[in-house]
C-alpha cells in the first residue's frame, strides 16, 4: 500500500508563478481618505525601509559688536537625523470555496474594504497610542506619549464654569501646543467629546460653539472603540500635523492563495487550502512614521517641547 502523506505542503517558491500579485492603487486612496494620520499628516511614497530625516536641532544667535573695532561671535547651526523604519501589516481571510459557490454576491469584493478598514485601525492605534506598535515605532514614540512626555496634557475639569469650563479645557491644550513654538492644524477626538461639547451652554440655556481658532475635531471611524478608558486616558489630541510624516511603501498587494497552509503562531496548521478546498485574500500594507519636532525660539528645550498636546479624563 503506497503511504498516504498528510505533510507535505506546497511553498511560496512552488506556486510564485501561479498566484497573482498586484498593487493596488485603489486601495491606497482608499487608506489615505480613511486613515485619520494619513489624512491629518503628510503622506510619502517610500522606496526603502527606512528613511533618514534631518531636523534643526540648533538655532544661529546673533551678537551686537561692541564698537568699531569690536569682534564678530560665532554661532552654529545643527541638525540631528530622525529615522523612519517600515513595518508590516497584513491580514489573511479564508473561505471555503463552497461557500463562495453558494454566495449570491461577490465576497470577496464586500470583504476587501473590510481588510482596508482593519488595516487602518491598527496603523492609526499604533501610531496614534503605541497599541501593539512593533520595536522601531515604539522607539520613535506614539503621538500622545510624545505629548504626555512634554508636559503637553491637560485634565478634563480642570477649569470650573467661572473660568471656561469644558471650552477652556480644550482651548489649554491649544494653548499647549503654542507656548512650544507650534501651530495647531487639527485635531482628533474620542466620540465622547462630541457629546460633551454639545452639553456646552451659556447661563442661559444656549449652546456655546467652540472658539473660532480651536481646529476642527475629527472623529474618526478608524479608532472607534479603540480609544482608552478609565483614569488619565486620552480622549483629545491636538497637534501640529505638519510635523508628522507617513510613508508608504508602493508594494501594498492582494493576493488570493489556493495553495499551502495556515498555521499559527505555534505552527499548528490551522487551515490546509487544498487540502479543505479553501481560498484565502491576504492584504499586506507596509508603512512607516515619523515626527520632527524642530528646536525654535519659543521653546529651545526638546524635552518640552512638543507638537502635539493631550487632553485627558480626571485623575479621580
């Protein structure tokens, strides 16, 4: 009796020539309008994994000259390398093949906007919080830990009615941000903010509309539900988008498998394509982030200074 195999496997080398790949242009648009950091900063193209930045980190001074024959004082300028390393996001969704020949629409085009949705919210959390960023982004810093770090962060109650109430809140945490040398472009909030705003009134019964040179507040569908909770959390974050860089790589594909396994971490084998008469869409997205946060005269001090500033939930 011939010995029936349950190991073999068929490897990305072996059906290289088979499996389609292309990049899609469609979805990079799709990310840029749905990505509240691709939208806010500035987006690159990138044709390496990392990238080198350099950012003024020392401003020229100039002297009087004491008379006629005074002497001239020197000064410099410098400039310190900032890094932008990319990493990989990806996304893997199999279905077995009778349920698509069963299906009265095309799944997989309902469900590429879902893999497109999935990928923005862990790129905009990673940024954004730190949530499961990898090594080398952990190193450059999510943006409300830059802030918090600053001193940039203001507390939800901070000022009673008398003194502004929930509108000065939010109009220190601007202020924040100008006292480093920024200039606030935008803004994004938990959806808890939006409501709070509109609890906003005068003395008598109006609602209050924030100050005209608060910018405008997104709420973006990318980080619902995504958003700490509890003591100390973020609910607001401004900042200087200009100062925020992120780059794409052009090699973002799909690719439908028909072929190999899934396994997981362990390397357990999960799914068997052939062998269960499966296919699978994999998504994979490569980008990466950086901030300058450029030495000015307002606040020559890196360690507080910052671009981005927090308002946050009350302690107690």
């Amino acid at each position: 009796m011939i010995p029936i195999p349950y190991s073999n496997l068929v490897t990305r080398s072996n059906v290289a020539a088979l499996v389609p790949e292309s990049v899609s242009t469609q979805m990079l648009n799709t990310l840029s309008e749905s990505s509240a950091v691709m939208q806010l900063g500035t987006s690159i193209p990138l044709a390496s994994n990392q990238v080198r930045f350099p950012v003024l980190s020392a401003l020229p001074t100039a002297y009087f000259v004491n008379g006629d024959t005074g002497l001239k004082q020197t000064t410099e300028a410098a400039w310190a390398n900032r890094y932008l390393y990319v990493e990989e996001i990806a996304t893997i969704v199999p279905i077995p093949e009778a349920v698509l020949d069963d299906a009265q629409f095309d799944v997989f085009a309902a469900i590429r906007p879902l893999m497109e949705t999935a990928i923005v919210r862990v790129l905009d959390a990673a940024v954004i919080f730190g949530t499961n960023a990898p090594t080398t982004w952990a190193t450059e810093g999510n943006l409300v830990a830059k802030a918090v770090a600053a001193g940039n962060v203001v507390a939800r109650g901070t000022n009673n009615a008398a003194a502004g109430g929930y509108h000065q809140d939010i109009l220190d945490t601007v202020g924040a941000i100008e006292l480093d040398g920024h200039f606030p472009t935008g803004a994004i909030g938990n959806v808890t903010v939006r409501g709070a705003l509109r609890k906003v009134r005068t003395t008598t019964g109006e609602q209050l509309p924030l100050p005209a040179d608060v910018p405008a507040i997104q709420y973006p569908g990318s980080l619902a539900g995504l958003w700490p909770t509890g003591v100390n959390a973020a609910e607001l974050l401004v900042g200087d988008f200009s100062q925020l860089v992120v780059g794409v790589r052009q090699d973002m594909t799909y690719k439908l498998l028909d072929q190999g396994v899934i396994t997981d971490g362990a390397g357990a084998i999960q799914f068997n394509l052939p062998q269960q008469d499966m296919l699978a869409l994999r998504l994979v997205f490569r980008a990466g982030y950086a901030t300058s946060n450029p030495i000015n005269f307002q606040q020559p001090n890196a360690a507080q200074r910052s671009p981005f500033a927090v308002l946050r939930s009350p302690a107690t």
